[in-house]
C-alpha cells in the first residue's frame, strides 16, 4: 500500500524514474514514468541493473548481489550483541 501512494506523489511531480531495492527479496524494482504512469521493471541477482533515464548507468549483478550482503550484515541485529 505505500509503495502505492508513493507512486501516485511521484507522479504528480513528475519523477521520471525512482528505484525501490528490496533486500529481503534480493530484487530491484525500477519504475520509469512514462504517460503519467510508472512501467515497472524487476532485476533479481543474476540480472544487470540498468536505468533508461541515464543510459550510463548499469550495475553488474556481482555489485547487487555485494551491496544486498552488506545490507544484511549491517541491519544485523544480533551482531555483536552480547546474551
């Protein structure tokens, strides 16, 4: 449902492209605005991350599949702690 109403504010200011990473699911979910609606794209780990608004832009998965594992590693709760 946020993700949903987030789409609807960033449409109405006319956000061209805004990206939503999920950790837990090991995806990228990239949405580009075209005709005042978001066209969703989704990469997993063993895809590469490309963006249309800068065509420059594209992360190897390797990059992805790093960046997901110091995600986990640093909101690790139980890291450290001491019972």
């Amino acid at each position: 449902m946020l993700y949903r109403h987030k789409r609807s504010e960033y449409a109405a200011l006319e956000v061209p492209e805004y990206w939503i990473v999920d950790p837990l699911k090991a995806k990228v979910s990239v949405l580009l605005l075209e005709d005042g609606f978001y066209e969703e794209t989704v990469f997993t780990t063993n895809q590469q991350i490309v963006s249309r608004t800068f065509l420059e832009l594209a992360i190897p998965s390797a990059h992805f599949v790093n960046a997901v594992d110091r995600i986990f590693t640093a909101g690790n709760l139980n890291q450290g702690r001491r019972d």
